[in-house]
C-alpha cells in the first residue's frame, strides 16, 4: 500500500469544502462489504472518524497542522470545531494545456460533483455521479479510473485513505474528497463525494457538459483504433466461455453476440459461420477458449491503461 504524507493545504480545502454542511448527511444501515452483516452507518463531514478514514491523520496530527482546532461532541459524534480555527483559503491550480485521459475524467467528476453538490449542501451521491458520467460518455467500466469504480461496485474499500490521492487529477493539490459511510470508525462505503469549488483558477472550461462530451469524443475516436477490436474480443470471449461451459453450446446467437462482436471474434479467428448462423470454431476446446479469453483479460487491462495514460490538448 502507497504511503501518502497529509498535507494542510489538502485537509485545509477538505474542509473549506464541508464547512457548511449538515452534521450528517446521511444515516441507516447497510450491509457491511466484508462479510455481509447488517451494520448502522453515519456519513458525517467533520466527524473525526471521517478525516481520519480519509487521510489516515490521527486527531494528533491534525491538531499539530491547525493550532487551536477543537473536538466537540455533536450529534453523538466526536467532530471537529471549525469555528475554533480561521481557515486560510487556498490559491486553486491552472488545469494545464495538455492532460492525460484519465485526469479529463476526472476534472469531469469534478465538475459534475460540483453541479450537483451545488443545491445539496456541496454533496452529491456518488452513484449518481459516477453514472453520470458512465452513461452519458458511454465509457466501460475498464477505461474508468479505477478509483472511480471502486467506490460504486460494492466491494470492500482496498485502502480508504489512499483513495482521496486516488481521485484527485495529476495536478492538483486537492480537488475532490470522499465523504465515507462510517460505522463506529470503520469506513463501510464511499457515500458522497464533495469538492472544492475554487480548486481551479481557469474553472470557466470545467463545464460538466462540455467535459463529459470531451470524454465522450476521446472514446468514439479509439473505436476507430484497430486495438479497440481487441478490446472488444477480450469482452465478448467471458461471453463466449459462460455459453460453452454453462449453456453447453458452440453457437453466437443474437442479441446478445451482434454484428460488431462476431466481427471482433472473426478477426481472432474463432468463430465459423455455417448457413447464416455463427458457432465457435469446433475444432477449439473449452479449455483453449478460456486459456485465450484469459489472454485477452490481461491484454485488455494494458489496452485500458494506454488509453487512459495518453495526453491529449484540453480545450
């Protein structure tokens, strides 16, 4: 696991983005991800369970960085006091003229966080943030950040307080916070997400529409790309490998192996069409689909990776 020192300027936006918020946001109960049992869960701002989840801080150490800040007993959480301390407001970055993918989607998370947090108290569910984007750019889930994906698929958190550096773009210092389902001061979840509205000086380009048409764009010009096929091979054979073990058929049946997967299939070289309809080729076992499906698995990871990574010019 990565070792992220805490920055003040990252805790000081943190909560100069959650200042004025509702003690809770948020409280029920949930089932926990680990193992399943029922749990009661608060999603609480400034509660120390919550900036210790997300930074990893103890109370000591953020006490060492904002001299004089309180812990109060509120709502029946021990919560920070911001009213005890003056908050330096922080200068935002210039979102550079050249940006990898993978920080144009997030810069977009920003943005739409920011749009729907705005008539909320700064906070917007993070499903509906994710998805927004997800369906509106129609991005598979492999070409997300995977910090993005972590917090909506319902499996355990892999380290919470790495997660907040996960989210952030290359180049910033701190732009979007998870505020986390606790229960007691284990984090369950990622409920929320919240950001900092003056984190960007050249803000006036992070319009969630136009982001989310940018990402939009980037991806329709890779299924262009001759790896995109590849990409879409990779997908479909899981599909392939279920028919053949669990349906115990060879043939590639609308609607769910269309024109563009049986292309994609056809250019590996594994399909056969006999008479207008399309079958794996029969002289191909199980076991040599699945050893090629898992082939493709981990090619697809690096075909996400490079698409993710490259720079483009920001508009």
């Amino acid at each position: 696991m990565t070792e992220y020192p805490i920055k003040k300027a990252l805790i000081s936006r943190y909560f100069g983005s959650v200042r004025g918020m509702p003690d809770i946001l948020d409280k029920g109960e949930t089932y926990s991800l680990i193992d399943g049992s029922p749990v009661a869960f608060e999603a609480a701002p400034l509660s120390v369970a919550q900036v210790k989840a997300m930074t990893g801080g103890s109370v000591d150490s953020v006490n060492r960085m904002f001299h004089g800040l309180k812990v109060v007993e509120r709502s029946g959480l021990r919560s920070y006091d911001l009213s005890s301390i003056s908050i330096e407001r922080e200068i935002g970055e210039a979102v550079p003229e050249y940006v990898s993918r993978e920080d144009l989607i997030k810069l977009t998370i920003y943005a739409i966080t920011r749009k729907l947090g705005a008539g909320n108290n700064g906070a917007a569910k993070v499903d509906e943030i994710v998805f927004q984007l997800k369906n509106d750019a129609g991005i598979p889930d492999d070409f997300m950040p995977a910090s993005m994906m972590e917090m909506v698929e319902g499996r355990p958190l892999t380290a919470p307080s790495s997660l907040i550096y996960n989210l952030q773009p290359s180049f910033s210092e701190g732009a979007i916070f998870p505020i986390f389902r606790i229960s007691g001061e284990l984090p369950v979840s990622v409920g929320f997400l919240t950001c900092y509205p003056e984190a960007f000086v050249n803000d006036a380009k992070l319009d969630p529409v136009s982001l989310i048409k940018s990402v939009k764009d980037e991806f329709a010009l890779f299924t262009e790309d001759p790896s995109y096929q590849d990409f879409v091979a990779g997908r479909v054979l899981r599909s392939v490998v279920f028919n053949m073990e669990r349906k115990k058929t060879r043939k590639l049946s609308k609607p769910l192996f269309d024109d563009v997967k049986i292309h994609s299939l056809k250019k590996i070289g594994i399909v056969e069409e006999v008479e207008g309809s399309y079958s794996v080729v029969e002289a191909l076992s199980l076991e040599q689909i699945k050893k090629l499906a898992s082939e493709f698995e981990s090619k697809n990871h690096s075909i996400a990776q490079d698409w993710k990574a490259k720079w483009i010019k920001f508009h």
